[in-house]
C-alpha cells in the first residue's frame, strides 16, 4: 500500500511503472495496462504530487495523511470481507497473496512470481507460497474423507 501511495507521475517511463519497493528497495518494471491508467485517471485529483489520491503532502504531512488513509482503508476493508462472509480478514496483502495463488495456480514460474513480488530470492518466494497455498491439502483431505 506504500508503494502505492508515494507514486507519482516520474515513475511513469513511456509504458512502463518504474519504482523501488519501500520494503526490500529493489527496483521493480512494470506494464502500464490500461486498467491502472483508468484508474488512475479516474481518482486523480489536480491538488496530489501522487498518481493516487492516498495523501496530498510530504514529509511529516504526507506520513500523517498516509496513515489516516491506511486505518480507513483497513476497517473498510475488514467490513467488507465480513459482509461477503470471507473466512478471513480482507486486508492489502490478500491481492498480494492472491495474485501469487493465481500465478501458481497457472504454473506462472517461481522465478516469475518472485520478480513481480519484488522478493529478493526465490526461496523467499518459496517460502511465501507454501504459506499461502493449503487448498492442495484441503483437497486431499476432502477426497479421503469422502471416500470413507
């Protein structure tokens, strides 16, 4: 959420979203699809340095504004995830986490996933995954018992 908070239009390089992940400050490219351009347009408002209306300000402002921005979203989030009956919290990191269970899930390669989560290794990824990933055994834990 971070990251997308302090991006502004000079990470924008023709087609490509340049920007340094605040948490591991590797460097990531990616594909300006449309949809983020929609987006983009869309929310943006003339008075915001960020592509994103998530705060207005710098320094010791843009952190305050930030963090208002970031509990709203959070409790919105959190109520939205308890009125579709989610069995857990709908947070920002559970696009992170399901877009890497999508990618996996369509056998996109590690080295892939962990480029585009901005890891810095693939055991990283790895690791990552294996935490996310319990649908396997669930199934298999369904097939036995329906087969008793």
């Amino acid at each position: 959420f971070i990251d997308m908070a302090q991006l502004t239009p000079s990470n924008l390089h023709g087609s490509t979203l340049i920007y340094r992940r605040q948490k591991t400050s590797q460097q990531l490219h990616i594909k300006w699809e449309p949809a983020m351009q929609e987006i983009v347009a869309k929310y943006k408002t003339d008075d915001s340095p960020y592509l994103l209306p998530i705060a207005k300000g710098e320094g010791a402002i843009f952190w305050r504004q930030y963090k208002n921005a970031y509990s709203r979203i959070t409790k919105q989030l959190k109520k939205i995830g308890e009125m579709i009956g989610l069995s857990v919290p709908l947070t920002t990191y559970v696009a992170r986490h399901s877009w890497a269970s999508i990618a996996k899930s369509k056998n996109v390669p590690v080295s892939t996933i962990s480029e585009a989560l901005g890891h810095d290794s693939e055991k990283t990824t790895q690791i990552y995954l294996s935490s996310l990933d319990t649908s396997v055994v669930d199934n298999a834990n369904n097939l036995i018992i329906n087969s008793l």
